[in-house]
C-alpha cells in the first residue's frame, strides 16, 4: 500500500505541466554551465560593494539609534 505522502507526491509530479519540466530542466543545465571556472573582469568584482556600502551606510546614518547601529555594522 502507498503511504499518503507518496500518493500526494505521486499527484502534484504527474499533473505538473511539461511546461514546467522543461524550465527545470533548462535551469539545472544552466547552473552546470556556471559551474565551470572562467575568468571574471576585476570591476564586476567590484558592482555589489560599490551598490551596497552606500546603502549599508545610509541606513545606518538614518537609524534611530546610530550607537547600536555602529557597533553592529564595525562587528559584522
């Protein structure tokens, strides 16, 4: 006898659209392909900071209390 969870199981795989299988399927050989190493420009390297230092500092110069804030962001 099938468990109940099997059955559940069993009822959402076979009534997924194809649609959904071939998205799946298209991201799982796209993170295969990212997996490979290959070299990266130093800027790029660079984009996420530069976006979120400002941001980490404005929010903090706009806490309510900047004391707290200061010691959680030089600790982190």
């Amino acid at each position: 006898m099938i468990k109940p969870t099997t059955r559940h199981i069993m009822t959402i795989i076979t009534h997924t659209p194809i649609w959904v299988w071939v998205v799946l399927a298209l991201l799982i050989y796209l993170d295969i392909l990212q997996r490979k190493n290959r070299p990266i420009q130093r800027w790029c390297l660079l984009i996420m900071p530069a976006i979120f230092l400002p941001l980490s500092l404005i929010t903090l110069s706009t806490s309510p209390n900047i004391n707290l804030s200061t010691i959680t962001f030089v600790l982190q």
